[in-house]
C-alpha cells in the first residue's frame, strides 16, 4: 500500500475518533498517519541524500586480466537507512568471482547489493571480477533505491555513472609456414639513426652520451627536467599495414560472433608482433568505434601507437560501416613504399579480390589471411585467387578464438 493512501486512511480514522471522542479510535488512526508520514517522507526526500559510485583499479586491461572494483556509497543525512539496495547493469563479458552479486531480470544481467546504513555513514564494499570479452562497457547509470522501515514503499534514485572499462582483445603468438613476402617477422629491425629520416618523428626518450647534440629536444627537456633525445624512424623501415573485415558472411545482416572474435585475435596478434619487431604498423576496419568515426589508426611505432590500436580494436562494432574493399583502398593509397598490406578476413568476394588486384599492379606487397576453419570456407570466393596469383593465408589451429595458445598461418594449398 502506498504511503499517501496510509496518511488518508490514519487521517479518516483520527478525525472520526476525534468527532466520536473516542480515544481508542484516535490512537490507531495517529498511528496510521505516523507510520505513513514516516513511509512517505523516507521514500520521498532521503533518497536525494544518498550517493554511490564505482571505481575500478584499471581502466585499461589486457583479456583475462583480473580487476577489483569497489562500490562507494554514502549517507550524507542523520536518518538511518535499514534497506539500500544498488542496482547497475553488468556485461556478461565481466565474469564477477562473487556470483550472489549478480542476478537476472528480463534478460538483463544486474549487479546487486544490498547494505544498511546509520546516519552520515561512509561505506565501500569490494568485489573482483574477469575481463573475458574485448570491447569497452560503460556503466552509465546507477539505481538506488530506498526502503522505508515498515516495509511500505521504496524510494529511487537513478544516478548518472561515468565509468567505464576498456578490454583490449586477445593476443597469442603468431608464425607463419612459410614466412610472408621478405621475411618480415623472421629477425628484429634494425634501427640506427644514422639512416633515420627527420620526417619520420617516432618520439622522445632519455638522452645518452652517444646522442649528437642537434636531436635534443629542448621542450621536452625543460618540461621533465632531464636532457630528452628525439628519435626518428628509417626511411626503410618496413610498415605493415592490418586490414581487417568485420563482415564474417555474404549478407552483412547475418553476424557470427566467434569469427569476429577470431579475426580480432588475429589482427591484434600481428600488430603486437609488428611492435615486438620494431616495424612501422597501421591499422584499418571497415567498421565504426563510434557515431559516424572510422576505425582507422594510421603508420606509427612505439608502445603509444600499439596502444591506440589495440584500443580501436577494442572499440570495434560488430557491424559493416563502410565496404571492405573501400577501406583496403584507402589503406592502399597511405601505405609507403616498403609496406606490407595484411587483409583479415572470414570471406572474400570478387570486388574485394579486384582491390587486391590493383593494389598488386601499384606495387604493393598484400597477402590474404583466412579466418575461417576449412569447413566454414567459402569456396566460391577461393576460385578467384589462381587468376590474381594471391598469396592466402590460413590458420592451423582449429580452436575458438578464446581457446587459442598461438597462431601458425600455413599457405593455402601447401
């Protein structure tokens, strides 16, 4: 019953006392009114009063990585709170090592708990959770809710939430059999400044005795207080450029989410291989990470450009934003002169295998690899490489993306 229907009926009965004279009329229907005011005013104002927050001890993890997450709340009134529930919306893909906390309501997966509280009371209860799916999840909203001590009503308070997490996806080992185009992954690059080219800034670092005098950089310098170097990439650093489609079937409509999940793997995987080997590395998607913004990251090196990668990739939507053989287009026409241009793809279809084509004629090294397991392959789309002479790749290991302890390539038909 609501507590506005309590305080008229114990009004009703007292004034009905009253008029009657009678005090055991009077008394229960005071108390009626008491207890409804009481309902009314808990349900009503001290919900206003109440503040919660979650703060997580990493914003930025690696897949399977473990985070603490810690629920904040507190009472800023002298009234205390015998019921406070907190209720947020929690992604599968956070795996909570405390199962009681969670529960599921019309297909939702929620975050729960329930806590008392005394009056001007400060409180943070932790709990640890899984990261088990790349993407970024946002807790935009918190619910609290209130009940009154008899039990009548609930108040509720919806609070606006900021944060988030971000899970970059899954990356194992990769190798090829046999290696692809010169070699590029089979020794480390060598860098020396000696043949660095000044229009290749790479970055700062400390500066050492051997570092000639001309590549200090003063800014940097005098904003950390130590002499800083500037470095600058080979004008003959081999770049490696990742394509990578997130169309996994002949109708865009029609997602598989594991192919997805094991083209990302694969994509991700290069492109720390690339960091580890100290080549130049861009990245491309013909899908979005945002409203109408591209996923694209262009030529760099260095842990801040892995980063900015993996975070794109991260942020990748499981849908088709532009045409795959557009985005290859665009990755061509960026590409230097030495670079290498990797397609991750499940399919492949005559316009994509015409833009390889042409990339081909314009001198550009690209090579195909498959992410589809041999009985999920297109055949029909495998019948145009005999005339372009197209170097595919496809993967050894038949596990899910999830499952994966490395990446072989094999060449198709080897």
């Amino acid at each position: 019953m609501r507590p506005e229907r309590i305080l008229q009926i114990g009004l009703v009965v007292a004034l009905i006392g009253i008029i009657d004279g009678n005090a055991y009329i009077i008394i229960p229907g005071g108390v009626l009114f008491l207890f409804g005011f009481i309902s009314w005013f808990w349900s009503n104002y001290l919900p206003a009063a109440v503040t919660g927050k979650i703060e997580f001890s990493q914003t930025r993890v690696f897949y399977g990585d473990r985070v603490t997450g810690t629920l904040h709340l507190k009472n800023d009134q002298p009234f205390p709170l015998p019921w406070v529930t907190c209720i947020v919306e929690w992604p599968e893909e956070l795996v909570m090592k405390q199962k009681e906390l969670l529960v599921r309501n019309e297909g939702k997966q929620l975050f729960k708990s329930v806590y008392s509280m005394r009056g001007f009371e400060r409180m943070k209860r932790s709990f640890t959770f899984a990261c088990l799916g790349r993407g970024e999840y946002k807790m935009e909203r918190l619910e609290i809710r209130l009940a009154d001590p008899f039990g009548f009503a609930e108040g509720i308070k919806n609070q606006r939430h900021k944060e988030r997490i971000l899970v970059y996806p899954r990356m194992v080992p990769v190798a090829f059999q046999p290696n692809i185009f010169n070699n590029p992954f089979g020794g480390k690059a060598v860098s020396s400044w000696l043949y660095e080219d000044p229009a290749n800034f790479r970055g700062i670092r400390e500066y050492i005795p051997s570092d000639p005098f001309a590549r200090i950089s003063w800014k940097a310098t005098a904003r950390t207080g130590k002499l800083q170097t500037k470095m600058y990439d080979a004008s003959f650093a081999t770049e490696v450029t990742v394509v990578f489609n997130t169309t996994t079937s002949k109708h865009i409509w029609e997602l598989n989410r594991n192919l997805l999940e094991r083209g990302l793997v694969v994509a991700a995987s290069l492109i720390r291989q690339c960091y580890e080997q100290g080549y130049r590395f861009s990245f491309y998607a013909n899908s979005s990470i945002g409203a109408k913004q591209s996923a694209a990251v262009g030529i760099g090196t260095g842990e801040d450009h892995l980063r900015r990668c993996l975070e794109t990739m991260a942020r990748v939507l499981p849908y088709q934003f532009k045409k795959c053989e557009y985005v290859l287009a665009t990755a061509g026409r960026t590409a230097g002169r030495n670079s290498q241009i990797y397609l991750v793809t499940a399919l492949l279809t005559p316009e994509i295998l015409h833009t390889l084509r042409q990339l081909q004629k314009k001198g550009s090294k690209v090579a195909v690899i498959l992410t589809t397991r041999p009985q999920e392959r297109a055949i029909s789309g495998l019948n145009f490489t005999g005339i372009y002479n197209l170097p595919i790749y496809t993967i050894v290991e038949e596990e899910e993306w999830d499952e994966l302890k490395q990446i072989t390539f094999s060449a198709l038909g080897s």
